[in-house]
C-alpha cells in the first residue's frame, strides 16, 4: 500500500512540474503579443488599411505598422510608440502634396520612422518634426521637401543611414535638443538653389555627428549657441560658404573630417571657446581654412592645409594654440597667422599668432571611417 502510494505521488510530482511550466509559457506568449502587435497597411491582405493614418490611429505602445510598397498622400500624426516600417524605402512613398502640414508629426517617445522616400512638404514645414524623446529616424529617403528633419525639446535622438537631397531649407535642423546622434545620412543640398544648411545646431549639447557626406549646401554644419559637439570622420565638401560654422559655441571636438568650402573651411564667431580642431584635412577654401573671429582658448594641431596667403586668419582673438599642422609645403620656420584686435570701432592693432611646430608633411587622415 505504501509502494502504491509513493507510485501516485511521484506521478502526480511529475505531472505537477509539467503544468506549471506550460502555463508561463502560456502566460508569457500572450503578454509578448499584446506587447507587439503587427497591423498592415496596403498589400493584399484581408483586413489590411489602405490609409496609414488609420493603422497609426489603431496601434498601440509598442506595435508596428507596416507598410506595403505604394504611394499614399498623407500626412501623418504619430501619438504612440510604435514601429512604422515601410517595406522598400524607394517604393514605399508617403507624399505630403504639399499639403500645410509636416509629412509626418511625432508627438510620442519611443518611434521608429525606417524605410519610406518621405517628400513634398509645403513651404516652412517639414518631412519629419519631432518633439519627443528617444525617436529613431532610419533608412528612408527623404526629398524635395521645404524642410527634412525638424528636432525641438528631446533627447536620445538617431538620424542615420538616410538619404537627404535637394530640400529647400536644413536637411537636419535640432533645436534644444541632447544626447543624440546624426550618423552615416547622406546629405546633398544642390546650393544653387537651397541655401540650408546640412545640419544646424541651436540651443543642443552632447550631439555626435559622424560618418555623414554631406555636399553642395550653404553650411555643412552650423552650430550655434551649442556645446559638447563632436563631429567626426565626415565628408564635408564644396559647400557655398562655410563648411563647419560655430556660434557661440564651445567644448566641441571636430576631428578627423574631409572639409572643403568656397568661403571658409571651419570659421569659430562669437566666443566660440575651447574647441579642438585635430586631423582634418582643409582645402578648396577662397579665403580661410580656419578662421577664428573674437574666440578664445581654441585648438588647431596636426591639420592638413592648403599653401596660400591665408590659410588661416585671426580677429579679435586670443589664447589660441596652432601647433604641428602641415601648411601646404614643408616649413622650416614656425608658420606666423596674422590677424587684427580692435579696441574700439576705429582702432586696431596687429595681432600675430605662430604655429612653431609645422609639419614637413602631410597627416593620413582618417577621414570615413
């Protein structure tokens, strides 16, 4: 009797063990699909929208809407964390008609724009605004919009693998925005008929931004009122002014760039303090590689520059330390840079700064990495 009993009990043990697993997994699957839903837009599906906007109206935190190759004349209000994901970037088309509003509004955390061409936005408004932290914008072409990508008040933002051509105004435009990273976007801006920049900074810190090409805009990058930038292994080239310009900006890293600019290839303005320029490579420029104007406490070491008369020009400007850049040709002598200070509207002095460690030769720069 007491074998029998030790028998039941070790099978009901068993049995025990085996439901309790099955029922997590049970549990755990159908908390896993509430969490991430999938709805369709176009295809041939049954139940599958035709319009966009009613699958974003319809999804939840943390669903993905995706989109069939089509063209859809939408424009787009975001108010979830949702994924919407386009299923060919080149096919897959969400035209503005150049309606009043942005092509697409984000007003929720935690999206995901990737795969779509996003185009024809009406004049002052944009292909992507965003107010919201952590959104993610990725792999879409985005073009012949008034404006590209707006960014305003948010943090942990990513704008890479993008195509970026020919908008009217900022391909990217971040105002107070932080902790955020442009990457790998190509950027083309066709200057002859947008003067936009291909990334302006305004009121942002702690940015990164690397491994872009950016060509034929107004700016290549503008960073005003900005700090704690660092913007690396980029290809900046033959933009119609300035190829990196800062304002009021300081503590920002520029390393390791291809730059090239009918004006100035890097101009510093306006107490632009304590900034690094190290292993770029500097040329095409009409009037300066480098150009520091009323800033201060600045860096300039191992840069390859063009042989001209002014390579490089200072106004206004004090503290600055040019060391070990390579200036066209091999120099012997320390490199002087000569510029103005004025202590009033009307009275100037000389100002001279030296590089007294120039280059024989030219760095490797690393340029895209």
């Amino acid at each position: 009797m007491k074998t029998k009993c030790l028998t039941v009990g070790i099978i009901l043990l068993f049995v025990g063990t085996g439901i309790i697993p099955a029922t997590a997994q049970t549990t755990e699957k159908t908390q896993s699909t509430s969490r991430g839903t999938w709805l369709y837009v176009g295809g041939g599906g049954s139940g599958n929208y035709t319009r966009i906007q009613d699958a974003v109206d319809n999804a939840s935190d943390g669903d993905t809407v995706f989109v069939f190759n089509g063209t859809y004349f939408e424009s787009l209000n975001v108010r979830n964390g949702i994924l919407l994901f386009g299923q060919d970037r080149d096919s897959t088309i969400i035209d503005g008609s150049h309606n009043i509003e942005n092509v697409i509004t984000i007003t929720s955390p935690n999206v995901c724009i990737k795969g779509f061409t996003i185009r024809n936005s009406l004049d002052y408004s944009w292909a992507i605004f965003s107010n919201s932290d952590n959104v993610s914008i990725m792999v879409n072409n985005i073009e012949h919009n008034s404006g590209a990508i707006y960014i305003q008040d948010c943090q942990n933002m990513t704008i890479k693998w993008n195509d970026i051509t020919e908008n009217h105004r900022q391909a990217i435009d971040l105002y107070n925005v932080s902790n955020s990273t442009i990457s790998w976007n190509f950027i083309y801006g066709h200057y002859t008929q947008y003067l936009g920049a291909g990334i302006q900074l305004f009121l942002s810190k702690n940015i990164t931004i690397n491994d872009n090409t950016i060509h034929h805009n107004y700016f290549g990058v503008d960073c005003i009122d900005s700090s704690y930038t660092t913007i690396y292994s980029n290809e900046i080239k033959e933009c119609e002014s300035i190829a990196i310009f800062f304002s009021k900006a300081s503590w920002c890293n520029i390393s390791s760039n291809i730059l090239s600019s009918y004006i100035d290839g890097i101009y510093f303005s306006h107490h632009s303090n304590y900034n690094s320029v190290f292993m770029n490579d500097i040329h095409g420029s009409l009037r300066n590689d480098v150009n520091i104007a009323s800033s201060f406490f600045n860096t300039v070491t191992h840069n390859n520059m063009e042989k001209k008369r002014n390579t490089a020009s200072i106004f206004n400007s004090m503290f600055n330390r040019w060391d070990e850049n390579f200036w066209g040709a091999p120099r012997t002598f320390p490199k002087p840079i000569f510029g103005s200070y004025y202590i009033n509207s009307t009275i100037g002095i000389p100002l001279l700064q030296f590089d007294w460690h120039p280059a024989k030769e030219p760095f490797d720069i690393p340029g895209m990495s």
